[in-house]
C-alpha cells in the first residue's frame, strides 16, 4: 500500500489536483493497515475496506470505517482509490466510485505497475476522457471528474456481474478462487469421511464451496460459516440461500488470527490462507490451526488441507493429542487432528 498510497497523494502534494474543500464527503477504497494521511484530506474521510484485519485495524486508527459502500447516501465530492492486485476489484471499486460521485466530483486512483494499475487506467480512460494521468514513485495515478451525464451501460459494463463457476456458484471479485472451485478445496471435499455431524464449521470459507459440499453430503444440525473478506462471505451467503435453503447456517465477518472464536465445535474443514502478498507465509496456516483446536470439543475433529510443500504436521502435532493423514495427491494433502 505504501508506494501507491504516496503515488496517490503526489498530485496533492505538487498542487495539480486541489484537495476536497471543507465538507465535502470524500471515500477511499483500498487503505489498509498503517494508513497515514495529511490532516486536510483525513478529515472526515470515509473508508471502504471490506478485509477484516484491515477494517480493524483502520478502525483502532480511528478512521470511519466501513466493509462496503452504502447505498442510499449523500453524494461525494471526491473518491480516491488505491488499486490492489485484482482487476474485477478494481474495476468494480472504479464503478461504485462514479456512482456516488455528484457531477463535477473528482475520481483519482493509484497503483504499482506491478499490480496492473496502467491497465486499469487504460480500462477507464475507454469509458471516460481523464483529466490527468502521470507515473511516479514505481506506479502511476489517474483522476478525472464525472461528466454531468454518466453513461449507465458503460457503467454497467465496468462493475460488471459477479463471476460464476461452472457449476452455477456465485465468487467474489478480489476473493479467494474468483470464477472457479479451488482444487485443493475440492480434494479436501471429495475425501471428507462419511459420517460428520453435529455442531460443525467452516474457517476460511471463501464463497463457500466447503459449506456448499457439507450440506449436500453430510448432515448436520447448523453450520458456521467464517470468512475475512466482505464479500467473498455475502457470496457465501447468496449460495447457502440458494443451494442448501433448509440448513441452519450462521455467518462471521471474522479474522481467525486475531478474534477469539466464542463458539465450540464437533469439526471444523478449512483449507487455510497462506498468502498475505505474493510471498508464501505458513505461519498463517499453523496460526489457524491452533486457533482451530481451541474452537473444538473434546473429540472434535479439523480437516484440512494443504500444499503438500506446506510444513503444517508439526502444527498438527502441536495442536492435537491424536492426528494423521487421510490422503495425498501429486498437489495435496488432507491432514486431521483430533482432540
């Protein structure tokens, strides 16, 4: 965030884009922990962040903060964003951006060229004329004003509709498998044991292909479904309403690595995280897993799966009295603890 945060702020700074004047309401997307802003533009500044550790974060801050952009609310006088990784993010975050500007309101992004930024910017520049454009600090930033008259369609056409998987199942734009059935998630799913029921949960859960799997091949009483980002767990919540109706599920806005987990499990599946940015980082998946045994019950069981490159057995082991492998492939591997 840092070299397109200080990208961002470098038209401010040389005095070619005039700071929103006192009043006006002004969004960020994309901020995340550490944000630092000059006193004239953080004043009453309001933040979108729909990933849970940097939602809290942001908060502890002391930053208005919300998980997605309300509708119904006064328009803006200016949206800044700082792009990230994923284009459909992006460019739905750009959508969402014009929609709530007033005519006349100013529209300015930046990004590393690393994370695609100059492609988002030529995306925009499609649909509508840019007022300025200029790279530096190792990324590039772009702004513009909404036209009095907006071009609905070419909105339409920018925040475009939620990606689906061949099986009819709604993802997330900036989620985890956008589009598609993460492969390591099936393989945990197809390998599953027969039999698993009562109180059960689902840490990490995406869009929900785990839950949505649970609920077709087990039965359960309720199930729990936890999720960090936003909307990858209000797409989950669109599938379980639409694919398993009659199954008591339960959702959490929740960062397994940093909030207790109040509640006490049979089993719990999870296919964990194990990047934060581009570098691998195990330590997040051997974090989940302690907090997993915690949130069991005497004899309750977690299921998971991994890279077979992952050294997550000593955690296991840890963690757990009793504990194995159920299977392997050439990718993966579902390891179990028991307690």
């Amino acid at each position: 965030m840092n070299d397109a945060l200080r990208t961002l702020l470098f038209p401010f700074e040389r005095g070619l884009v005039e700071p929103p004047r006192d009043g006006a309401r002004v969004l960020l997307f994309g901020a995340g922990a550490g944000l630092s802003l000059p006193a004239d533009l953080a004043a009453g500044l309001e933040v979108v962040q729909g990933f849970r550790s940097d939602f809290l974060a942001l908060r502890r801050a002391g930053f208005s903060v919300s998980p997605r952009l309300e509708e119904g609310g006064a328009a803006c006088g200016a949206a800044l964003l700082l792009l990230g990784r994923h284009r459909r993010e992006n460019e739905q975050r750009l959508a969402a951006a014009l929609a709530c500007l007033r005519p006349g309101g100013l529209l300015l992004a930046a990004g590393t060229k690393r994370d695609g930024a100059p492609a988002v910017a030529r995306r925009l520049s499609s649909l509508l004329p840019l007022e300025g454009r200029l790279a530096k600090h190792h990324g590039i930033v772009f702004w513009l004003r909404r036209p009095h008259m907006l071009d609905t369609a070419a909105l339409a056409a920018l925040a475009g509709t939620p990606a689906r998987t061949p099986e009819g199942y709604e993802t997330a734009a900036g989620g985890f498998s956008e589009g598609s059935v993460d492969p390591g998630s099936r393989f945990l799913a197809d390998n599953l044991p027969a039999g698993i029921s009562g109180q059960v949960a689902d840490f990490a859960a995406g869009w929900g292909y785990l839950s949505l799997r649970l609920a077709r091949d087990a039965a359960l009483a309720a199930l729990d479904i936890y999720e960090a980002h936003h909307a990858s767990l209000e797409a989950a919540r669109r599938n379980m309403t639409a694919h398993a109706p009659g199954l008591r599920c339960r959702f959490f806005w929740h960062d397994l690595l940093s909030e207790p987990v109040e509640n006490r499990y049979d089993v719990i599946v999870m296919n964990p995280p194990f990047h934060r940015s581009r570098a691998a980082e195990p330590d997040m998946g051997r974090a989940m897993i302690a907090v997993a045994a915690r949130a069991l019950r005497a004899g309750g069981r977690l299921y998971l799966v991994a890279n077979r490159a992952l050294p997550y057995e000593q955690a296991i082991q840890a963690a757990f009295p009793r504990h194995g492998e159920l299977c392997r492939d050439a990718a993966y591997k579902v390891l179990w603890g028991a307690r």
